[in-house]
C-alpha cells in the first residue's frame, strides 16, 4: 500500500484546520459555569455602563470592545482561554446592549425582539448548516466555520436577552426566571445522558438557555426592590462577578482544564 501523497496545499489547509479546531474549549463542567459567569457579567456591565455614562458612548464603547476582543480571539494560532473568555465576556456586554437598544431605543416589546432574535438565531444555524453540514462545535475546523460560530454566539446572547427580559417583565419577575431556565437546562441535559439526545441539539439549546439564567440572577441582584431587585447595585454586582470571572478564567488558563484534546 503506497504512503498518500501530501502536497503544500494539504499541508497548508491541514495546519488551518488544526488551528481552527484548537481554538475552541473542550465542553467540561468548567466550561457552563465560566459561561453562566459570562453571561451574568454581560448583562450587569451593560447595566452599569449604560447609567454610568452616556448610553450612546456606552454602546459605542461595548461595541469596540466586541470587535477588538473578537479580532484578537481570531487572530490566535491556538486555544487560549483568556482570549477565548475575553471575546465571550465582551460578546456578553455587546449582546445585551444590542437587545436593549433595540427594546428602549426604538420602543420594540420585547415579545417582538425576542422572535426576532430568535429567527436571527435560527438563520445562522441553517446558514451554517447548509454551508458547512454541521453544527458541532468540535468540527470548526476552518475560518469560515469559526466566523460562523460567533455569529452564531453573538445571536445566543442577543436572544437569550430578550426572552430572560421577557419573562421577568411580564410577572414572573428576575428570581423566578433564573428558576425557570435554569430547570429548563435540564431538560436538554437529561435528553442528552439519558435518551440519547443529540450532542449538538442538546449543546446549542443549554448554550442559550445560560443566557437567561445569567441575565436574570444579575438583573435580580442589581436592580432595585422597587423594580424586582434586592438592590445591591449594577456597579457592585459587575465588580464581584468580574472578579469569579478572572479567578475561573485564571484557573482554565493555569491548569488547562478546558483545553482541547
């Protein structure tokens, strides 16, 4: 049996596909609870920022720190954890901002955005899947299927927004939202351990549900009594959450607990 023949166009292209697989986290417990922290920390930040200072330079702000986070995530040879962590902590605060804006900015319900979000989030996948033929996570093994990815993340925060605001503000309220979702997450959880669920159904719907679970701890915390809060304050609550952020993202950096294998 003859040895295949390698050529510098396969070399080149498989190198690009190492690189491209190597840059996203092996999908461990460490994993969903850095993520949660992520999410909770977006929606606090936004919070924080938009009172703080102009909502305006706030938005401008949240948006240039996306980009410059996700250029530098994209433009790593390899898997970095605090690169990785950075881009979805910033994807966090741009994508809660994104749905906001859209719900206060231009007055849309929220039972509106979140649709909308919602087919945004659905057009990426079929996009994606039509293009690529997958969805998995631990098949991104191009810059095509990378950029799709984000996409793909960002639209998950934008979305797992407008539903977590939905909810809450329609009488449940933050505390029992946070319930909601997070009992929901366990419904793809057991479907994937106990009945076979598909692993990548079962990864991109808990991966959405963390959002509103996050989104409504923070809110819950932060915002006032009179609004549904136990009033510990925008500003408080991003100071502590960033700090669990960095100590759990320095420890995945330290130990590479979620490195790809």
């Amino acid at each position: 049996m003859t040895e295949p023949h390698y050529g510098p166009t396969t070399l080149v292209t498989s190198r690009a596909a190492q690189s491209g697989a190597a840059k996203v986290p092996a999908v461990v417990a460490l994993f969903w609870s850095t993520k949660a922290l992520t999410t909770a920390f977006g929606e606090s930040t936004s919070d924080w920022l938009v009172h703080a200072i102009s909502p305006i330079v706030a938005v401008l702000a949240g948006f240039a720190a996306f980009c410059l986070a996700l250029a530098w995530q994209l433009r790593a040879p390899g898997y970095s954890a605090v690169r990785y962590w950075v881009a979805v902590a910033m994807v966090g605060v741009f994508g809660t901002m994104a749905a906001d804006v859209v719900h206060v900015g231009f007055g849309v319900p929220y039972a509106v955005s979140t649709v909308v979000f919602g087919l945004v989030l659905a057009g990426c996948f079929v996009g994606w899947y039509r293009t690529e033929g997958t969805l998995s996570v631990h098949a991104i093994t191009t810059r095509r299927r990378e950029l799709f990815y984000w996409l793909a993340v960002v639209s998950t925060f934008a979305f797992g927004t407008a539903i977590g605001d939905l909810t809450a503000t329609t009488g449940l309220g933050y505390f029992p939202s946070a319930l909601l979702f997070a009992a929901l997450i366990a419904v793809p959880a057991i479907g994937y351990f106990r009945f076979g669920l598909h692993p990548v159904v079962a990864f991109w719907a808990a991966y959405v549900l963390t959002r509103p679970v996050g989104a409504s701890v923070a809110d819950w915390l932060g915002r006032s009594r009179a609004n549904g809060g136990i009033g510990v304050g925008s500003g408080l609550v991003t100071l502590l959450l960033g700090l669990v952020l960095v100590a759990s993202v320095a420890y995945l950096h330290r130990t590479g607990a979620d490195r790809p294998t």
